[in-house]
C-alpha cells in the first residue's frame, strides 16, 4: 500500500495546477482558494525543512508549469526549437521558478514551523510573491491577487495592490482549513476582510482632470514575417495607411516594434507622416528598435524603445528586459545552441530607470498637453514600476507582440495585468499588440474598448486624464510586508522555545 506521506507532493503538485484556472480567462476564483488551501494542508505534514521544500517545489512546479505552459508556442512555434527540446525547455523554466516559493516556505518550516500557521502561510506567500518581482530582474507573474479584478477584494488594490489580495486570498484558504480541522470560529475572522473590500470600492482615489481621444491600430502582420527585410515597408505603409484613418484622434497608439527598422533608418518617413499627423493634431506613439549612433557613449547598443511624434513628442527606453528574448544570460556560452537563442533583436540594452513621460497635445476649447507614461511588454507586470511612473502621468500607454504566444493563456493573462495597474493606479491604460489583445481600460480595471483577436483593425475612444495617487502609489508594498512580517518574531519565539 503507497504510504500516505508518498502521495503528499503528488497532491501539491496537483493543487498547484489547478491554480492558473483562477486566472484570465478563467477567473475560476473559488479554484485559486482551493488550490491555496491544498498547499496549506499538504504543508502540515512537513516535518523538517527538507521536506517543506520537497512539497512547495511540487506545489509551485504544477502552478507554473500549467500556469506559464504558453512559453511553449515561443520557443517551439516560432523559435523553432523542436518539441523534443522545448518541453523539456518550459519545464526547467517552470522548475527553476518554483525555487523561489520553494525557499520560501523551507524557510518558514525552518523559523516558525507549525506555530501561528494560518498567518504565517500567508506571510511566506507574501514573502515569494514579492521576491518573483524582483530577483533576477523578476518575473511578477501569476499572483493569486491577479484573479480578483471583479470581486469584492478588488477594493483592496489601490490600497496595498494585488499583494494585499493574495494575502487574504491566503489567510482565507488557510483559515477555512484550519476551521474544518479545529471548530475555532476565529479562524473564519480573514472572511470579514471580503465585505470590507467591497466597501472599499466606492472610493474614487484619484480625480479626472480631462480627457483625452486616443485611438490604437493593430497590424496583425505574422510573426514568421514580421522581421524578413522585404516586409519592413509593407508593415510601415500598413501602419501609416491606418493611422490617416484616425487621424484628428489626440493619441494614436501602435504596437511593440510596429517599425521593424532602426529608429534612425526610419527618421525621414517618421518626419514626413509626422507633418501629416501634426497637421491633423494628432500625436503617433509606436514602439522601434533603437540604436546609439557612433560617436556616442553607447555606440551601437540597441534599445526596445517607444518614439512619440507628430503633435507630441518624446523617446522612452524599455527597463525590464525578457530573458532569452530580449536578452540572453550568459550570451557567449550559449549563443547557438539552439534556434531560439538567436532570435531577432535579441541583444537589447535596459533603459534608465528616470525617464521623463511623453508629451502629448490635446485639442479641444484650450489647447494644452497631457503626461502619458508608456511601458513596453511585459513592464506592465511590474507594480513597482508602473507606480513610480503613474505618478508623473495622467495615462498609461502599454505596447506588445503577444503574437509570440499564440492563442494561448498568455496574451489574457497579460492583458489582466495591465487591468490590474490600472487599478492599482487609478490610471486610464491604452493598450496595443500586434494581434491583440489590444483594448482601452478605464481606472476601475475595466475594459471599455477592446479590439477583436487575429484581425488588421483599429478603433478610436476617449480617455480621462487623471490625477492624484491611490494609497498604494504613495506607501507601496513595504507597510504590508511589515505588517505581514512582524508576526514571525513571535512564530520563531515559540518555535525555538519549543525546541530548546
């Protein structure tokens, strides 16, 4: 008979499966209690650090290798990297990330153990949650929070961001647990912090100052074409063409590398179709490959950059770059070794971390201009970033190709990623990707214009500029890390005391 401690990581790994289900374009939220709840429970059979670690590396190895499974269609479909190699290729990715909560939660076997569970589980959620933000230039993906756009504890973000929604979300799960195991009423108390988010919704934190009319063209050009030499105009005058349909819009937005030339190569037609833009008064914001000129401290170093032009202007260098696809770690090592780590433009530079907004004019009974703050892929994913930047901004701008990807799980969950900054900053965010999905976000998260999937269109709206900061913008995530943190002490007071 299999002993029951045998099937323990079997059935975290199952839990961890489950969980991306209560993520776009799921939102199967209950699924993400249950899947939290079956990592707290698996993780009360643990009886030594090893073990804990053995249990959430299972956990967090099926949460990723489901949860960013869509990895796959880059590297096999459009990298060109055999199957054979690109499975395995996704699941040392999924298996390296699963590390970090793996560590984590080692950790709090080793200094709590057992002892205030319920809290401390959540904590050391915390904890992993905001450590994948950063560590390793970060990858701030699949939050337990992201899954609560629409719920009552989507109150909770523009107070503490997602972070403080994962938080409840684990002391929920872990709560209802441990009220199962003990008939303890007071387990239950994290259910009050659902109604009170709820309240928390009526709250407009940040003010319309104006509007502004923007528009955004989707090319929808195929990937496999997108950088061959002889489809660099085809894709310019496609975009061009497209735009002089929206022009007399403020704010025209095109897509990540929409120019798949050199910024500098394609200076002259940018200043002929901005004259036309400008005479229309409207300002053309687009992502391009940048390059230092000689001459230059930076001389031949490459940038993913945004250019704004026409009735507007200013240039912004991508900061958060995509390992393996933006650039490769270890590049000498193992430049070559396969198809995908050679892609196209695979070389790129970080950007500063102080760059100015773009500038923007507006038309309407007084002429004037609005700040617009742009964020390049998956920089949108990055609450740190997207709140030092909403501060100067009256509007977001986020730029994609998540033609990488496919019809896959990852353009939606990148897509609620910007809804939630979006919430989390009280900001308007416009947003445009090569085949979608491209779509206008009001300051609640929600989308009020959205582009079809796979197709050459484009449509037009109207945004609010607006102003202020939510209370997450002006505290960020440390007030939580330190309420959250504070209750170890005592759960490693007793857990050596016990010891002893």
């Amino acid at each position: 008979m299999i002993k029951r401690a045998a099937l323990t990581p079997w059935l975290a790994l199952s839990g961890g499966a489950l969980f991306p289900l209560a993520l776009a374009p799921f939102y199967w939220w209950p699924v993400g209690l249950l899947s939290l709840g079956l990592l707290y429970l698996t993780l009360q059979s643990a009886n030594s650090t090893r073990r804990a670690f053995l249990i959430s590396w299972c956990y967090a190895f099926g949460q990723f290798g489901a949860g960013v499974s869509w990895i796959y269609v880059s590297v096999h479909d459009h990298g060109g990297t055999p199957a054979f190699l690109a499975v395995p290729l996704v699941g040392v990715f999924a298996a390296f990330l699963a590390l970090i909560p793996a560590s984590w939660f080692a950790l709090r076997q080793r200094l709590c153990g057992q002892h205030l569970s319920v809290i401390t589980f959540a904590s050391f959620w915390l904890l992993q949650e905001w450590c994948r933000s950063w560590f390793l230039t970060g990858f701030p993906w699949l939050f337990a929070g992201d899954a609560h756009l629409n719920t009552w504890l989507s109150g909770w973000a523009p107070v503490s961001g997602a972070y403080s929604i994962s938080v409840i979300l684990a002391l929920t799960a872990a709560g209802i647990i441990a009220f199962m195991q003990t008939r303890r009423w007071v387990a239950l108390l994290p259910l009050l912090l659902w109604p009170a988010g709820e309240a928390l919704r009526a709250i407009d934190w940040t003010d319309r100052t104006g509007e502004i009319t923007v528009g955004i063209v989707q090319g929808n050009v195929e990937q496999e074409r997108k950088w061959l030499t002889e489809e660099i105009f085809p894709t310019m005058e496609r975009y061009q063409s497209d735009s002089e349909a929206l022009f007399g819009t403020d704010l025209i937005l095109w897509p990540e590398t929409a120019i798949t030339m050199l910024y500098q190569r394609y200076e002259p037609y940018m200043n002929r179709f901005a004259r036309q833009a400008r005479a229309a008064g409207s300002t053309i914001v687009t992502g391009i490959p940048f390059r230092w000129p000689q001459g230059t401290e930076l001389a031949g170093e490459y940038h993913n950059s945004i250019v704004a032009f026409g009735d507007g202007e200013g240039l912004y260098h991508k900061q958060r770059l995509v390992p393996f696809g933006e650039y490769i770690p270890l590049e000498r090592a193992i430049r070559g070794l396969i198809p995908f780590f050679d892609l196209p433009m695979s070389s790129f530079l970080s950007g500063d971390s102080e760059q100015a907004p773009l500038r923007v004019n507006l038309h309407g009974q007084e002429q004037r201009s609005a700040r617009i703050m742009p964020y390049i892929c998956y920089e949108i994913a990055y609450p740190d970033l997207v709140l030092r930047g909403a501060k100067e901004a009256g509007l977001l701008v986020t730029i994609s190709n998540d033609a990488w990807f496919g019809d896959s799980l990852g353009p939606k969950q990148h897509m609620a990623l910007a809804q939630m900054r979006a919430l989390e900053t009280g900001r308007w965010v416009l947003r445009s990707t090569n085949t979608g999905i491209s779509a206008l976000v009001d300051h609640r998260g929600r989308i009020v214009e959205r582009a079809p999937v796979a197709i050459r269109t484009h449509f037009t709206g109207t945004a609010e500029l607006r102003s202020g900061n939510t209370l997450y913008m002006q505290l960020g995530v440390i007030p939580l890390l330190c309420l959250m943190t504070a209750p170890l002490i005592l759960a490693g007071y007793r857990q050596r005391k016990g010891t002893a």
